[in-house]
C-alpha cells in the first residue's frame, strides 16, 4: 500500500485549481478555434450553382466544385447553368447553413470560401457534385475534402449524372499541369509553359476530369458544348 506523505498531499492539493485553469483555458482555446474555423448563417439569395449571399451581406463561393455559368453580361447561360442554380436554390434557400472554412478565407473577388453544410449535416458541395451539376476544382492551399469531393464527381460521371450524361467528344491531345491539377489544349500557350515533370497527357476532356483535373479556363471554353443540355 502506498503511504502519500503529508507535505505531497499539500502539495496535490495546491496543485489542483492551477490544473483546473489550465483546462478551463485548452476548452476554451479549443471552442474558439471551433468557432474561426465555422460559422451559421441564413442563406437571403442564391446567384447560381456555386455562390450565395448570406443575410448578413457576404458573398460566398462554394470550395472545390465550378458550377456552369447563367445569363450575364459577358456571355449566355452554359448548359445546366440554371438547372445548377435551381437545385442550389432548393437545397439552401432562406435556409440556416454552417460555413465550414479551408486556409484561404476570401477569393480575390472577396467572396467568402466556404465547404456549405445544413443542420442535418448535408454537404452541399458534395450534392452539387453528386447531381453532376458541377465539377471538382482543385484549388490549393484549400484541400480539405478534396479526395471527398473528386470521389463524387467520379461516381456522377460513372453514373451519367447531369453534364455528365450522353457525355460525347473525339479524342484529341490535352495536357494537364500536376501541379495547379488544370488541363490545357496541347496548342494553348500555357500548355508549353508547363515544367516538363509537371506534365500529364489525356486524349480525352473526360478522362482529365475523372483524374481531379479541370479546364482551363483561358484555353477550353468550349467544354460545356459536350454532352447533355438542360
């Protein structure tokens, strides 16, 4: 049987408020990083399949998926552009959502960047991707889920889901960037800036997308001709 010493048993007893303040300080300190790193809000509009504004005022862009595009001054609606946008508008909607954030806070339009979820814990990006109403966009340094979310754009795509359906083009030669996960024309100039051991070639837009890698944008605008329309 161990025999605890007086002068130990004071100094246990001294010792426990300080032990008690030092959790009290880690939940603490715990709680707020909880709180930076997620916040609740009520979604007031939805602009199209990939960003919202919240009742507060901020503009919030979905990380990781690149919805199509609707009417706006510089071009016509992309296909499935407001079929993207209306499943968006069904899911979130005057609704309460928990924005979840990555490394980056703002994009360089001052949009809020946010993984968007609702109270039953429904992954709204995921969804958009799910319904193949969007696709994966990698984006470092934000990579939180981007093995969740590139897993189900591959399952819409298997599946023929939205864009993906009646998916149709002829085999040419793209090549993607490794580093930034875009994929360019052959004959696009940043194609040839690429860093040799940095380069992956696909024969096809479809087999680009079921790696994680997406268009880019300067190069292949005409990707939303290919497949189904809305």
């Amino acid at each position: 049987m161990t025999v605890l010493h007086k002068s130990s048993f004071f100094n246990l007893q001294s010792s426990i408020p300080a032990l008690i303040a030092a959790l009290v300080i880690t939940t603490l300190t715990s709680s707020a990083a909880v709180s930076r790193a997620q916040s609740w809000h009520t979604v007031r509009w939805v602009n199209d399949g990939d960003t919202v504004v919240l009742t507060n005022g901020q503009r919030v862009r979905y990380i990781g998926i690149n919805a199509p595009e609707i009417d706006h001054e510089k071009q016509k609606a992309q296909p499935f552009g407001y079929a993207a946008r209306s499943f968006n508008k069904r899911m979130v909607l005057k609704q309460k959502i928990r924005l979840e954030f990555d490394r980056e806070r703002h994009d360089r339009y001052d949009r809020v960047l946010a993984y968007i979820f609702l109270p039953d814990n429904t992954f709204i990006n995921e969804r958009m991707l799910q319904k193949g109403l969007a696709f994966f966009l990698f984006h470092k340094p934000n990579q939180k889920y981007s093995r969740r979310l590139l897993k189900a754009q591959q399952e819409a795509m298997n599946a023929g889901n939205g864009l993906w359906k009646n998916w149709r083009e002829q085999k040419k030669r793209y090549i993607g960037n490794r580093n930034s996960r875009r994929f360019h024309k052959e004959s696009c100039a940043s194609a040839r800036k690429i860093k040799r051991r940095n380069r992956t070639h696909f024969s096809t837009k479809w087999d680009a997308f079921k790696a994680g890698f997406a268009p880019a944008g300067g190069c292949i605008r005409e990707f939303w001709s290919y497949g189904s329309r809305d």
